[in-house]
C-alpha cells in the first residue's frame, strides 16, 4: 500500500508515502484545501493474529513527508467516518468502544489548531447510536449526523433512522428529520453557501 500523488498535466506519480503505512489503511484519505496536509485513520493490524490492535488518526505532511500521529487512543477504541471540515481546521469522527454490547459511537470533533484532545461533540447512547457523522457546513459551523435504532415485534424487525444538525457554536442538536411507516426519511445530502 502506498499513497501517491499523480500529475494531471505529465500523468507522473508520485509515491509520497510506501513502507512506513504498510501496517494498513482503513479510510479514504482526507485531502486538505490547500494540498499540502491529509488525513486517515489507520488501522494497524497483528498480522499474526490476524486482529486489529490500533486505530490513530494520521496528519500527512505532503510536502515535506513526514508522518505525525494526532490522536492515538487506547487499544479497545474503534475509529471511523473520518470528516474534515471545508474551513480545514475540524476532523470529526465516530468514535467507539470495541467488543463492549450496549455502547454506541459517538461523535468526537479534533481541533487540527489544537490537536492534543478531541471533544466529544454527540455521546451515541441517549440517540440510539450514531451511524453517520454526515458532512460539515461551509463555515464549518454545523454538522449533520445520522442515528439509527430498531425493535423487532412479532419477529419483524423496524429500522428507524433520525437526521440531527449540531451547531456547534450554541453547542445544540436540533432533530431535523424522522423517518416512520408514514413518514420517509429526509437526508441532508449538502449544503448551499448563504
């Protein structure tokens, strides 16, 4: 595995990160606007064992090539859903604890201005858990999240899904849509500038 970059005008890649990755990849890298940082969880896997045994979030420097960790949790802590925001200064991601039942993700937002700590930003539980940390607004202001539920009656198992935005500003969720047998789910695909 590596990561390259690759010339639109002569087609030439370049490989920006090789060997040092190896131990493996598990999101899609996030591309900063101004082309010179990305991030990804990765995942480093017991090849031994054949289990994962840690998640980090990664900061490629792309023109220097260096590599700085900017969160590494404890060994039983999931990450996924990696959101950079359009202003480049949040990352917000699902954040869970693995092999434990009853315990949902929950959104945490790092500061790339102050990455020591992230903030958790929506605890999963009192939601039924967090399945979709959605897209940012443009200002970076909002973010929209999905949370997901069933019961299963008479052998019949309903999915119910809700769409909330936090502002994070006022540091308040706001339901913005439920889905039901009548009512269908309303999904914020994007956001318009004002």
């Amino acid at each position: 595995k590596k990561l390259v970059s690759v010339s639109l005008e002569s087609g030439e890649i370049d490989t920006l990160f090789g060997s040092e990755i190896d131990k493996g990849f598990y999101t899609t890298p996030k591309i900063h606007q101004n082309f010179q940082k990305a991030y990804q969880i990765i995942r480093e896997i017991d090849l031994n064992q054949g289990s994962s045994l840690d998640y980090k979030i990664v900061e490629y420097d792309l023109i220097n090539k260096k590599i700085n960790v900017l969160y590494d949790p404890e060994n039983n802590i999931q990450l996924s859903e990696l959101r950079l925001s359009p202003t480049g200064d949040k990352l917000a991601f699902l954040h869970s604890v693995q092999n434990v039942e009853d315990i949902k993700p929950d959104i945490y937002v790092l500061n790339l201005n102050n990455p020591n700590t992230p903030i958790l930003l929506v605890e999963g539980n009192p939601y039924g858990g967090v399945s979709n940390p959605g897209s940012w607004s443009p200002d970076g202001n909002f973010l929209n999240f999905t949370t997901g539920s069933s019961s299963t009656i008479n052998g019949v198992t309903n999915y119910g899904f809700k769409e909330y935005i936090f502002d994070l500003e006022k540091n308040q969720t706001t339901l913005f849509s439920e889905e039901s047998a009548t009512n269908p789910m309303i999904r914020v695909l994007g956001w318009l500038a004002e």
